[in-house]
C-alpha cells in the first residue's frame, strides 16, 4: 500500500509522452491531412481600410484582418468605444456604403 514499483518490477514502462509517441500537430491538422478535406473557408467582405457598422459600438473603420474561415477577426477603431478585435462568425459587421 502507498508506494509504486520500481520500474524493474513494473516492466520498465514509460508513458507515452517519454517514448515520443505523441504527435505535435493539432488535431485540426491531423484531420485535414488525414480526409483530404481543407478547413471551410467562409469570406465575410470586410477588408482592411473599410468603414463598417457594429449594432453596440457603431460605425468604425478596419485596421488589420487576422485568422481565416469561421476564425476570422477584424480589429476596429470605433471613434466612441476605441480599438476592438471582433470575430467576424459573432460580430455581424455591416460595411458602410460611401
């Protein structure tokens, strides 16, 4: 009771982790690589330099895009509320016609 066998007793095993039998890739890869299938791409119409519209914050303009598909982001500088990064998935941007 209370104590571990020594590795002698034990069979020497190691977890997996020490034998390097993980792989470092992420799952997201490893299941694109392994079906064939690219990640969905999904295209929002937002670009940098554009003029948009937010329901909370108002109207603001793009500075940077980041991520791709539904992992998307846009950072915005909104005059009144500052500089947000939104997921384009959640945050529904309307772009200002003008």
């Amino acid at each position: 009771f209370g104590s571990f066998a020594p590795d002698s007793i034990a069979g020497g095993a190691s977890p997996a982790w020490a034998r390097g039998q993980f792989r470092s890739e992420s799952a997201g890869a490893y299941v694109a690589a392994s079906t064939g299938a690219a990640p969905p791409a999904a295209d929002h119409g937002i670009r940098t330099g554009q003029q948009v519209f937010h329901t909370k914050f108002g109207e603001g303009t793009v500075l940077a895009m980041a991520g791709s598909g539904d992992d998307a982001r846009a950072q915005v500088n909104f005059p009144r509320h500052g500089v947000k990064w939104l997921a384009l998935a959640i945050a529904k941007l309307q772009v200002v016609d003008g």
